[in-house]
C-alpha cells in the first residue's frame, strides 16, 4: 500500500509552468465535458435534441447524390 501513496505522490514544487498549464486545462475541459454530458442527458432536454436524431438520414436535396455520382463513380 505504501509503494502505491508514493506512485501517486506529487513533487509540486518540481512542477514548471507548462505542468501547471497543462493541469489547468485538462480541469477545465474536464468539467465542460462533464457539463455538456449533464446537459445533452437531462431528462428534460429530450424534446429538443429529439428533433435532430435522423438528420443525418433526412435528405431533402438530391443535387449532392447527383454530384458525388457524377466523377467517374457508378451510378
């Protein structure tokens, strides 16, 4: 158990401004992910992101299909 304190020990005074730098923003974007999972999650936000779950599949245009088929591609 000893070993596993000193593996896990910090020398802070040894630490340079890029350490600290670095230490900084993995906490904040670790809290914006934290943040952004809570809010896509919460349960009253379903009817707002229900809107978006098959744009991908939606398609209203067929220019683009027309335009990728036209290079040389089999139709």
């Amino acid at each position: 158990m000893n070993s596993l304190i000193e593996f896990f020990s910090t020398d802070w005074d040894a630490m340079t401004h890029a350490d600290w730098t670095g230490m900084v923003i993995v906490l904040i974007l670790s809290a914006l992910m934290i943040g952004l999972y809570t809010w896509v999650f919460k349960p009253s936000n379903r009817d707002h992101f229900e809107q978006y779950r098959d744009f991908v599949i939606h398609n209203d245009n067929n220019e683009e299909m027309k335009r990728e088929t036209g290079h040389g591609q089999t139709k």
